[in-house]
C-alpha cells in the first residue's frame, strides 16, 4: 500500500496513483547493453540490498566506490557488482565520470546513473530505458515531483525547488526535478558529456552541457524513497551552498 507524505500534493497523488498499476516492466531488453552506474560513498549498510534489487534486471552493475571507509566495496562485490575504487574522495561527480568512462570502454550500449543508497526504484530504470528507445531522445531525466517522493521533507522539497527555478534561470532547461541521481542516457550522449565539478555541483554542470550541447531530453516519473537512513545522511542547506559556491568557481575559471 501507498503511503503518502503529509507534503504530497493531490495532484502529485493522481499523477502517481495512475502511474502505479505500470511500475512493474513486462521484460528488459536493455539487460546485458545497459550498465548501472552507482557512485557510492559510505553505504555499506544498503549497497548489498541496492545491488541485489538491480540484480534480476541488469546483467552490468558497477559501484564507483569513492574512498569510503567503511566496507562498501566488499558488500557491492559479495551482492554481485563490478567495483571500482578511487584512492582518494574525489566527489559523487568524479566517481560518475569515472563509471561512465569504464562503463563506455566496456561497450555499454546505454549508461544508467542509480543512487546506491537504495532510494531509486530499479523497475523505474527499466522504463526509462523503454522510453529512451521509444522517444529516440538523448537522455531521460528521472523527476520525483511527476512521480512520487514518498517520505520527502519540507525543507528537502524546497532546496530541490529552489535548484529548479536555479536551472531555469541559468540553463533555459524547464524541468521538474534537477537533483535527481536516476538518469538514463544513450552511449553516445554519455560520450558527449564530461563533468568535471567533482561534487554535488555535478549535477547542474551536467544539465548545462545537456543544453549547451543541444541533446534530447525528456523526463519521466520514478518515485525516490526517503528513509530514516537516507534522511540521516541526505543534503543539507549547507549544500545549497556548496553547490552555488561550486558553479560559481567553475564558471570563473573556465
Ligand atoms: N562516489 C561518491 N558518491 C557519493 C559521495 N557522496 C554521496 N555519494 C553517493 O551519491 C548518491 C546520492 O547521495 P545523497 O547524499 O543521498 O544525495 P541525494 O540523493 O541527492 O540527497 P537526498 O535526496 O537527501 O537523499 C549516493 O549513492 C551516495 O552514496 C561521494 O563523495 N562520492
Ligand atoms: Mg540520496
């Protein structure tokens, strides 16, 4: 049964609630051409149940550990990934590059980006995939706020708001959810896009060169799950900052 969020509004409801009867895909058969990207940090307790649920869809599940201190490599191998691992913390944004580039020099046909925190739903990457091939787009953007943020908090739902109308304004790029870690895109959209902020700021860099280079893009609903354990260790205001700290610097010296 669903359970929704004081903050959900009644027409996020009937949007997800029609949705809902859909979720689960007839088959895949993006499963051996499409790698799962997962940039990981400190996510030893959910890494192992993330892995196991992308499991019965993708055959190319690859975990860009980032120095994490703790045993998230192990548990993604013992659950099944392929992991890489960066000697040092370099940033949600490095370890995706470096993903992608390993993913590519595999001879991935199409690249997905999945939080490992066990917030994305697999079932949701899968019809992105679907509707990848069908709207013959570059990339599909996976946005909450036409799907469903099960448990998200006031203050979460306005910064993701706020980096909305931040888009806007600095990429002409109108979407409905511009942090959002479930991504889909074709290998030679992926080949075309570099990111080089090496932290959260990634994620606005990445929807910059998606305007800048002209690609397709569409979004599609996918429900993101907020759990005590995600809340705990989610983005602070402080990110906000960061992140417009990030931009700024980037901008001057490129
Ligand atoms: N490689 C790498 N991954 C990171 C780093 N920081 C966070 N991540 C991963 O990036 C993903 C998203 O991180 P979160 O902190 O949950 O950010 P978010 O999902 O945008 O924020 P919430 O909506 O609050 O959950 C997770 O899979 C994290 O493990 C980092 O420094 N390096
Ligand atoms: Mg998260």
């Amino acid at each position: 049964m669903t359970r929704w969020s004081g903050n959900t509004s009644a027409a996020e409801r009937r949007v997800t609630e029609r949705m809902l009867p859909f979720q689960k895909p007839a088959s895949n058969r993006f499963r051996s051409t499409a790698w799962v990207v997962m940039p990981a940090y400190r996510e030893a307790a959910v890494i192992g149940a993330t892995v196991q649920a992308l499991a019965p869809y993708f055959d190319n599940m690859l975990v860009v550990d980032d120095c994490s201190p703790d045993e998230t490599a192990q548990a993604a191998r013992d659950a099944g990934a392929m992991v890489c691992r960066h000697p040092v913390n370099l940033g949600q944004g490095a370890s995706i590059q470096t993903g992608i580039e390993l993913a590519l020099a595999r001879g991935a046909e199409q690249i997905v980006t999945f939080d490992a925190d066990g917030q994305h739903r697999p079932e949701d990457a899968v019809r992105m995939l679907e509707t990848l091939d069908a709207q013959k787009v570059d990339i599909v953007l996976g946005s909450r706020f036409i799907g469903l943020a099960e448990g998200i908090s006031r203050r979460r739902r306005w910064l993701l708001k706020l980096a909305v109308a931040y888009t806007r304004l600095t990429t002409g790029l109108t979407l409905t959810d511009t942090h959002n870690g479930l991504r889909v895109m074709t290998a030679s959209a992926a080949r075309s896009l570099r990111i080089r902020h090496n932290r959260m700021a990634h994620a606005s860099e990445l929807l910059g060169q998606i305007a800048q280079k002209k690609l397709r893009y569409v979004e599609a609903p996918c429900t993101i799950v907020y759990t005590d354990y995600s809340r705990a260790k989610g983005q602070r205001m402080s990110g906000a900052f960061a992140i417009l700290w990030d931009l700024a610097i980037g901008k001057l010296y490129r």
